[in-house]
C-alpha cells in the first residue's frame, strides 16, 4: 500500500485540540538483530517497503484521541479518507529512573488506519 500514497495529510484531535498538517513521507524500515556479544547488543537498519511520517503535537496524554489520515496517490487521484479512535500508552522503556514516555503511533494500509501495536 505504501507505493500508492504520494502525499499524506493527518489530523490528531485529543482533549478538545487539534493538530493537523501535511507530512512528509520518509522511507521506513525494520530493525534486524545483530546479537549481542560480551554483553553490548546491536542492530541495523533494513528497508521494508513501508513509509514513515510524524505530527508533532503540543501535548500528548493517554485520554482517547482520533487521528485521521487524508492522502493522494502518485497520479494526485484522492485516497480514502480513514480514522481510527484509540488510547495512546505510556510505558518505561529505559526504565523507571528515566521517567515515562507517552507514545501513538498508527498504521495506514490496505486495511484502513489502526494503532500501532
């Protein structure tokens, strides 16, 4: 699906705000694992078709929040609008003396637009 979105516009409300804008569109990729030797781990990027985006927002809280996703395909023809209504999560992920990180993320394809994860 991603060989058919040229151009990707998105709008996240949360709270009673909202942030929109046209994103741009960065080659994605997978990480591969390396292994770890004498206790120091690695990985490597490797790329997997897939695009990535970001819409920074002013603030972000684990109350439900939509994301709507608007593109054109290369031609300019309009793809479908979609939205998705979820929860973002706040984890530790480099532990609890590192304080907690609140993330969304969603994915766009074939299917429709869903959270990540």
């Amino acid at each position: 699906y991603a060989q058919q979105v040229a151009g990707l516009h998105l709008k996240a409300c949360q709270d009673g705000e909202c942030t929109e804008d046209d994103v741009e569109l960065r080659p994605g990729s997978s990480s591969i694992d390396q292994g770890c030797t004498n206790g120091v781990c690695s990985a490597t990027a490797s790329p997997n078709g897939s695009k990535d985006a970001v819409l920074m927002l002013q603030a972000l809280t684990e109350s439900p929040m939509t994301v709507t996703a608007s593109g054109t395909a290369p031609d300019g023809t309009a793809l479908p609008v979609r939205s998705v209504e979820f929860r973002p999560r706040g984890d530790y992920p480099f532990g609890e003396q590192c304080g907690r990180f609140i993330t969304a993320a969603v994915v766009l394809d074939a299917e429709g637009l869903r959270q990540q994860g």
